[in-house]
C-alpha cells in the first residue's frame, strides 16, 4: 500500500514534460517495410536501445501484433524485459552474450549472435547441460565493419567448431554494412562480394543457414542486393532514415524514399512568462542579448530530458501554430523560447519539441543538423525523466 500511494504521488506530480509515442504509426510503419521488401524476407524490427527511444516494451507489443516475428535487440539485458512482458517472438542478440549468460539465453529462447570459439564451446556445453539439442545461432562475419564477427581468414575455424557441436543449429548467417547511406561507396560492393564467397564456403562445408541478413535501414531503401531473406530495420519503423548521399553529396528521388513517419511526438508546457526589455542577457552566460522589447516563455525542460545543448539560441519549437526560437542556452532543466507577436499566449500552453502542428514540423532530422549529429542521437537521448505516453 505504501509503495502504491508513492507511485500515485509521483505521477501525480510528474513535470509537464512528456513524448506521445504513436503505436499506430509504428504499426503503419512496420507495414510500409514490409510491403517494401515483399512478404518473401522475413522482417527483424530492431527495438535496440529501448526502441530508439520510443518504449521497448509497448513498442515490441505493438510490432508483434502486427506481425513481426522477429525481433533485434542489442544484448541479453534488453530481452529480458520483452520476455517478463509476455513477447514471444524470435529475438536476435545482435551483439553477441557475455560469459555465464548462456543458460539464461536457452531458457529464453533467445537467439544469439555468434563470431568467436569460445562462444560455440561454452553454449553448446549450457545447451548440453539443460538438454537442449537445437539452440538456434547467428553467425556473424566481419565483411569490412571493423567491429564485430569473425574475420575471413578465421572462417574455416569456427565453421569447424559449429559443424562439430552437437546441440547448436546454425540459422543464420549476417553481416553489417558500413555505408550503406553512401551510393557510391566501393565499400558496400566488396562487403556483398566478401559475404557471397563466405556463403560459398560455407555452404561446402555443408553449412546452410535458414536465414540470411545484411540489410539495415538504409540497405532495405537502397540496396536490394543485399536483401536476402532477411532484413533489419530499425529507425525506419519509428519515422527516420538517414539522407543518401552519392560523391559526397546529397541525393534524393522517389526511388531512395520510404513513406514512413515520426511515431514520437515531444511536448511541454509553458511555466513562465516575462516580458524584458532591450539588451537583456538572457540564460547562462548572458549569450543571447535582446534587441528589443520581448516576451520569453520559460520551459520546463532542458538538457537532462535529452534536449540538445546544441540548440540553444539555433533551435525552435512549436507554440500556438507558431515557431518560437530558443533563446540563450539551454540549461539543464529549462529553456527560454522568445514568443514576441504570438497572440494569446499563456502559462500553461502546450508546446511542441518534435512534432508537428496545423502544417508547422520540428522533427529529430532538423535538431541532428543543428546539432551536428544523427536522429538516432537525438531519439535515444530523450531521457527516462520523461514519460511516454502511448496511443493506438
């Protein structure tokens, strides 16, 4: 009872500060994916990084609903909560496990991602000791990435290992592209090239995995040579892709277009309001001066919700169907918005970060440019101080 009563009074006295995530967008979007790459590939909707910041969990629920009956997450810690919530679709641990976490991963049902030895011996050995003779792994190759999976060279070794354990099935077999935003990289076409003679080899070696993936969002809306039978989108499903750029510039075209839209909505409400005179400084520092005459609206939120430092006195947002820019820096939980000549304003209105209203948009594109940075950033940052509310 104690704990109930404490819960009801800090939602209760929750700051005006929150994201409306739109399930039903996300569920539109997923679709859009689907159609896009035809029924025939199997569609692994990454909800990595407590879905891009969007809720994992009601996200994942939501995309299983649709259909997805694959999902990616980043490691064992990210399943766990999908798993207590009742998720039942294939997950994909994208980055592989740590040591003593391969029971846990069997009882789950979970799928890892594999590219090393000792990750073959000591699964097959828990997967030996819970009797389990058909564990499911992803092996990964490191086709040019420099991050994670098994190099070519090393490929004969660990082929060796897997074909010889006795309680592991192979399934699937993935890589990852380092630029597939990029149209003209030389990279891209060497990675395709090195992973179709690791199929090769492997499929001598009497290996054939059921699934095959290498597409990421950019390679599902411009490569679909390297669709195989699987994909892996993840900031497509919740509204963004990143632009496409060919000789160092930046291309578009219906053909690089993917009619997805923003599912996160970031709002607040005005806690202030003050009228200043001609040269006032304004915030930390005294970096913004009035020119003249203003009225300031103070908002309840700042660079800890994961409002980015970066968009002070450069970035805007939403109030009364109207821009109002951000004056003076941001600060850590507050932000000063310049409404001069908006008429009505009052404490208390709703304001919009990201978003769109009556034709006007700020959307996490626009702040990754001021902020020099990418919308996954700018996504992820959105910190756990504010609720997501979620709507169908």
């Amino acid at each position: 009872m104690v704990t109930t009563i404490l819960e009801r009074k800090i939602r209760h006295a929750t700051r005006p500060t929150w994201a409306e995530v739109s399930l039903g967008t996300l569920r539109r979007n997923f679709r859009t994916v689907q159609k896009h790459v035809s029924s025939e590939v199997t569609v692994c909707a990454v909800v990595k990084a407590d879905a891009y910041g969007h809720g994992a969990v009601e996200c994942a629920r939501a995309l299983e609903a649709e259909g997805a009956n694959w999902l990616g997450v980043t490691s064992l810690d990210e399943a766990i909560p999908l798993r207590e919530a009742g998720v039942q679709a294939h997950i994909l641990l994208m980055t592989g496990f740590w040591r003593g976490e391969e029971e846990e991963i069997i009882r789950l049902h979970l799928t890892p991602t594999i590219w090393e030895r000792w990750q073959v011996e000591s699964l097959d050995q828990a997967a030996a000791s819970l009797r389990v003779t058909n564990q499911p792994v992803h092996l990964k190759l490191d086709t040019g990435m420099g991050r994670l999976g098994v190099p070519v060279e090393d490929l004969p070794g660990i082929s060796s290992i897997l074909k010889a354990s006795s309680n592991l099935r192979f399934e699937g077999l993935s890589t990852h592209l380092a630029s597939s935003e990029v149209l003209d990289a030389p990279s891209v076409t060497e990675q395709l090239r090195i992973f179709a003679e690791a199929r090769k080899f492997l499929r001598a070696r009497g290996l054939q995995p059921v699934l095959v993936h290498v597409a990421n969002t950019g390679g599902v809306i411009s490569r679909r040579e390297s669709w195989n039978n699987m994909v892996r989108p993840g900031i497509a499903l919740f509204g963004y892709y990143l632009p496409f750029q060919r000789a160092g510039r930046e291309v578009g075209g219906s053909a690089l277009q993917l009619a997805v839209k923003p599912v996160l909505t970031w709002k607040t409400r005005i806690l202030s309001l003050r009228d200043t005179g001609p040269n006032q400084a304004l915030g930390y520092g005294g970096t913004y001066v009035t020119k003249a005459s203003a009225s300031i609206a103070v908002l309840p939120v700042g660079y800890a919700d994961g409002l980015n430092r970066q968009l002070s006195s450069r970035g805007k947002v939403i109030v009364r169907e109207h821009y109002a820019p951000i004056v003076g820096r941001i600060s850590m939980d507050l932000t000063l918005v310049d409404v001069t000549g908006i008429a009505g304003v009052t404490v208390g209105d709703e304001v919009v970060l990201l978003g769109s209203s009556d034709g006007l948009r700020v959307d996490a594109r626009e702040h990754a440019e001021i902020a020099g940075t990418i919308p996954y950033e700018i996504l992820c940052n959105i910190s756990k101080r504010v609720p997501r509310k979620y709507s169908n």
